[in-house]
C-alpha cells in the first residue's frame, strides 16, 4: 500500500480542493455546505494525504451528545479501492471511542453499494430505510454502529 496520511482538514484544504470537487471526487459534494460543516464546533473533518502531499481523501462527522454522524467520506476517483476509505473509517471511529460517543449514524443510497460494503466492513448494521429520500427517488438506507468506549 501506498503512504497515506491523515491529518485534521482546515479551510485551505477545502480551498485546494475546491475546483476539482466535483471531477475529482464526487458530484453530490457541494463548496458552501462544506465549509460550513468545517466551521462548526460540532465536526471533525480529516483529509489523507499521499506521500506527494496531494489529498486523495477527506471524510467528516458531526457529533451530537453522545452520538456521531458520518456527513462525507470521499476517496479521489483515481485513487479508489487502495484502502483509502478504509483509513479513514477506521480512523473515525476510533475517534468517536476517544470523544465517548455511544453511536455512529449514517444514511446511504441505497444503490451505493460499494459505501454499504465499506459501513459493513466495520460492523455498521442497516436498521432502517427512508423512502425516496434522495431527490425524491433513491431510499436512503439508515445504518449504525455502536461503539465501545476506550
Ligand atoms: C465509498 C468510497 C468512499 C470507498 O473508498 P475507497 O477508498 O475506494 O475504499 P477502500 O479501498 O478503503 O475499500 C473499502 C471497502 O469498500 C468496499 N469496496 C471498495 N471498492 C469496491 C468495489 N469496487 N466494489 C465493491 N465493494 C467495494 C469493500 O468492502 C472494501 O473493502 P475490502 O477492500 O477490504 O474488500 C468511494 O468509492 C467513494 O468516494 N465513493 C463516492 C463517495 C461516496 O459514495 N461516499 C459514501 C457516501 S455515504
């Protein structure tokens, strides 16, 4: 496996990502949303770095009491399926046992196969669907993780 780092995400880092969003990690994502979400006090955004220093990844949460909720986790289009997600999602988690946080919620389209594969590879379990929640068409799939506590 390559070198892949993580390291807390800031604003310059959205800012250096910020023209390719889109082509280089995904549609859905959107500027504004984002730095709102890594302003609030609430969340705990991370990017990975390769050993050029380029991000290949970021991924966020947002914490409420004592449960978590994954907002984005994103690999580079052209750095899929090299564990980058995986890094990261491990990495989050350990994080919310650190914070004491009970609970980790997430919501995926159902289509997205290749995320829910990702959730169950660390024990997430679905425990719920919203109907037609994205663009009034796709069911979101509602799943969670319960964590012990370090
Ligand atoms: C989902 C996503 C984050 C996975 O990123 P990644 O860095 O390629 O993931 P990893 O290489 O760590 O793979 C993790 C697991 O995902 C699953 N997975 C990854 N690629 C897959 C593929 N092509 N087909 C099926 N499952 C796949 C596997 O379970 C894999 O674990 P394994 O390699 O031990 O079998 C990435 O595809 C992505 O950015 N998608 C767009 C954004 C998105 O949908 N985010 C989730 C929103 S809820």
């Amino acid at each position: 496996m390559q070198e892949f780092k993580i390291f807390p995400m800031n604003l310059e880092d959205l800012e250096l990502i910020k023209n390719t969003l889109i082509s280089d990690f995904d549609e859905f994502w959107n500027y504004d949303i984002l730095k709102t979400e890594l302003l609030s006090s609430n969340s705990k955004y991370i990017v990975v770095r390769n050993k050029d220093n380029n991000i290949v990844g970021f991924a966020g949460i947002k914490i409420i009491l004592d449960e978590a909720e994954i907002m984005n986790i994103v690999t580079k289009k052209s750095e899929r399926n090299l564990g980058i997600a995986s890094l990261m999602l491990s990495y989050l988690i350990k994080l919310c046992s650190k914070f004491s946080i009970n609970k980790i919620n997430l919501e995926v389209n159902y289509k997205n196969y290749i995320a829910i594969n990702l959730y169950k590879k660390y024990n997430f379990t679905e425990v719920g669907l919203r109907k037609k929640y994205y663009d009034n068409k796709d069911d979101a799939v509602l799943m969670t993780l319960s964590i012990k506590n370090t």
